[in-house]
RNA sequence: GGAGGGUUGGCAGAGCGGUUGAAUGCACCGGUCUUGAAAACCGGCAAGGGUUUAUCCCCUUCCAGGGUUCGAAUCCCUGAUCCUCCGCCA
C-alpha cells in the first residue's frame, strides 16, 4: 500500500513513478473520489460531533435533575442524516482502499528502467561455468538414474510434482538443512518454524492478495485458509499489528518450508523437469529493519543468499530487476541466477527484495522512532535458496563422467564424509 | 467434541449506560539531585484519521461484526481467539 497521503499530494507525480513500471494509475478517477470523500467525511465528522455535544449536555442536565425531553426530541432527527452521510462515506472509503490495494509499490530511484526481463541489468558473476570432457546430462536425466521420478507424482497426484528416492531426498535434506545452518550460524538469522496455512489477513500483508489469488491454492472450508506460496508470508506477517520498540529491530528470520504455487498461466514454460513445481521447498530470509536502514539490509541479505551459492561451488550472475519486471511489493529486487550447464543459461534461483513500507502498511507493522512517534518499518525477503532448483543447479554443475555427482565440501558433513552421490547398484544403464 | 471463564494503551491491570480516551503500576522521554550512574522526587507519555502553514479543534478506536439507546468499554446477538476442566488424540 502506498501513502495515501503522498499520492494525495501529488498524484500526478505518483503516476508517473509507477508508469516506469508499466502500471497505469486512473488519476481522474481518484482525484473524484478523493474530493468527495474529503467533503463527505467533514459533513460526516460535523454531525457526529453535535450528536457527541448534544448527547453530553443531555447527560449533564439529567445529573443536574432537568428536564431533557425537548433536547432529546430535537436531536431524534439527528440519527438518520448521520446514518447516511456514514454509509456513503464508507462506500466511497471501500472504493479508495479497492483501488490503492491493487496499486504496486514505487520502485526505488536507482532501479533502472525496463519493459521486461530483457530490461535487467547484471551487477557481477561469480563463479566460472565448468567447461566438460565429456557428453553432459540435464538434471531430468541425471536424476533419473538417482532417484528423481516425475511419472510416480503424477499418479500421486499430477503434473508440476516429484518424488526423490534415496541420496536424492537425502540430497535434497542436506541441502535445506545446511541453508538454515547458514544463516541462522552465520549471517545472524533467527530460525523459525511456522505455519504452512495461512489466513487472508497475512496474504493481504504481504501483497498477494487481493490481486493475486490465482497464483495460490485456496482450502476449502469456512476459514479463508491458503497453502503459503512462500515463507515470505508466515514470516513477514509475524510483526503484523506490533508497535514495536527501537531496539527490537533488526529482526532476522530465516525458515524452511514448502511453497505452494498454482502456477497459473505458466502453461507450457518450463514443463520439463523440476524447475517449476506446484510444490517446491525454499529456505527464505527476512528482515525487519528501520526505514533508513533497509538499503543496506537488501545489499546484506543479498550476500547472504550469495554464500550459499559459492559454499556449493555453483556459478551465479545477480541480476538487478528493471521496473517492469520487478514483482507487485517490491521497490528493488535483485534476482540471482544460477548457472544450468543443461540449459546452457543462467536461471533465477533467488529473488532478494526491498519492500520498503509497502508491506509495514499493509501490516501496520511499526517501531518507535528516537522521538517515541511511531514509524512504519521496512521490510526486506529474499530466497536463501529455491531448494528444488538447488538441487537442479547442483546435479548439473557437478555431474561426473559416469553420471554421479560429486558433493561440495560444505555438503559431505550430511553425507558421513561421502564426496559424491551415485547410481545405486542396479539402476547403472538405466540413464 | 462438551462445560465454564477471559479479550481494555508498548506491557501489566482497574473500570455503577452519561465530562472515561479510559484509574493505577511498569516501561519510555524530559527535569531536579549526583563527579557520573543508580535510587528518590517533579513533569510528560495511546493509536489512527480529518482540517490546518502550524497550534488549536474535530472524528474514530477498549478482539471483530451487527443491535438496543439521545448517549455504549459498560446491555443484547453472532463470530474469532485465549485460558481452565472433561473427552479424544500424533
């Protein structure tokens, strides 16, 4: 949500910042309801406030042993006029929140200007992609031999699933498991478990809803319940409704779970393997900063998922998202992007964001400034990593002639010391 | 699932239908005192919104939504949620 109070000041301004991202703002229309809101609410305000003094003097006099049969006759027509002024005002007042809650964030200054991807910017690379002796596999051929079965999800349930087997699910484990000892050892994270379920309110904090409800798997029932599309939600709104105090923040959080998509209108991109999934598991880091210290946290939490990338050997570029193809709660993103020898291409595989106070307003999540007033906090998220498409990442990178993996040293601690993953005895030909 | 009891400011916790936006304590901020700190004492301190250059002023808010009333934190209804006891249970 924006501030109401800087798109009234200048909504024309405001416009224009978001045509950068390829969002048009109907200025016309707001300006008419903004004016008549401002003239209903006073007219409003005005009568309330002579119900208010009429109904004390009444008090009054009746304490005093008057007799208050003449005022409370006078003021019996009072109560329908209010009633209607009240009523309009809250339509035109439902009709303002309709609108500013489909309206993205602002991007930031620096974020360069873009239509699309195309418009996406590199920062720096790390890393050097492996150059092979040998004929190479994709991770769909790889981990067929290893454990990775699409055919056994779609009976389990359909397509955009997998299943792992053996070193595979192990693999896939260690991987989550060694994020979270990361962060939460080293980069200063608090380790959450959290809900997988959550409510409207908390899909609203954060953005997704109301404009983006086909992307998420609504459960049925009487509760308004979604399965998370990201731990960014659970995770985010826990400072939903808190005031918090100065030195409560920064607040870093970092959990493992699930993430459940319906990918729609994704038809037909990237059907072959496990780079989208309606159900992928993703390691996510967010932070709870001050306003004035969120452009450094985003350069911090970005390096922090970058860690994970060079502890696992696995070449990445970081991408600065253009305004056109940054996502709805986001002032600046940067993507990184991984290195996949079966695709011959980077591909994204976190996407690390300032959400500035779009969020925090969302949420009404505020601290204490130095002057005791309260202030929105800012909120930052970013993947620490997409667990799946490590994993994806990782299979191709360190593919072995012989159609193993080897395992970066970060990783053999989960593995008894093993140094790579192999075909299990009987399953060698099949690939 | 059954029965009962709660939900009030950052926190704890009072609150007969009428100057109660709400006592008191803690926390916090400022001051006195002190070499400094602590203690003590004095003062300030809810949030959101409207209007305004600003002060002032006004409105809303005591879990949420309805209702009764001239007037609701207070009475009624519905829902959410927490606690206690019983039942069931990984």
């Amino acid at each position: 949500m924006l501030d109401p109070k800087l798109v009234r000041s200048d909504p024309i301004a405001v416009a224009a910042q978001l045509a950068r991202r390829g969002f048009t703002f109907d200025v016309a229309r707001f300006t008419a309801l903004e004016n008549e809101r401002k003239q209903v609410q006073v007219d409003t305000e005005q009568m309330q406030a002579e119900r208010n003094s009429r109904s004390k003097l009444i008090g009054k006099m009746k304490a005093a042993g008057e007799d208050t049969a003449a005022l409370m006759a006078e003021i019996g027509g009072l109560g329908q006029k209010l009633d209607q002024a009240k009523q309009r005002l809250g339509e035109i007042q439902s009709e303002l929140d309709a609108l500013f809650s489909l309206v993205p964030n602002l991007p930031a200054e620096d974020v360069p200007f873009g239509e699309d991807e195309a418009g996406n910017v590199e920062v720096r690379r790390w890393g050097t992609p492996r150059t092979f002796d040998f004929e190479i596999q994709d991770h769909v051929a790889l981990g067929a031999a290893l454990g990775m079965n699409f055919e056994q999800a779609v009976k389990l349930t359909g397509s955009r699933f997998v299943t792992l087997a053996g070193d595979l699910a192990r693999l896939h484990r260690a991987l989550a498991q060694f994020m979270l000892d990361l962060h939460s050892s080293q980069h200063g994270y608090t380790e959450m478990y959290v809900p997988y379920i959550v409510n409207d309110k908390s899909l609203f904090g954060t953005g997704q809803l109301p404009k983006f409800g086909e992307d998420l798997f609504a459960l049925k029932g009487d509760a308004d319940w979604y399965l998370i599309p990201t731990a960014e939600v659970p995770l985010t709104n826990l400072v939903r409704d808190e005031l918090l105090s100065a030195n409560d923040l920064p607040r870093r959080y970092v959990a493992h779970t699930p993430s459940f998509r319906a990918e729609a209108g994704a038809a037909g991109r990237d059907t072959r393997g496990m780079i989208r999934q309606h159900q992928f598991d993703k390691v996510e880091l967010v932070q709870i900063v001050r306003a004035e210290d969120s452009a450094a946290a985003l350069e911090a939490l970005t390096g922090h998922a970058e860690a994970v990338l060079q502890a696992l050997e696995l070449p990445y570029r970081v991408m600065q998202l253009c305004t056109g193809d940054m996502g709805f709660s986001a002032a600046k993103t940067y993507d990184l992007e991984v290195w996949l020898p079966g695709q011959n291409t980077y591909r994204e595989i976190s996407s690390c964001s300032n959400c500035t106070d779009f969020q925090a307003r969302r949420l009404q999540a505020r601290v204490r400034d130095a002057d005791g007033k309260p202030q929105l906090v800012h909120t930052l998220n970013g993947s620490g990593l997409a667990v799946g498409r490590t994993l994806v990442a990782l299979l191709e990178n360190h593919q072995q002639a012989d159609g193993s993996v080897a395992l970066p040293l970060a990783l053999r601690p989960y593995f008894q010391g093993k140094a790579a993953i192999c075909v299990p005895e009987g399953q060698q030909g099949k690939a």
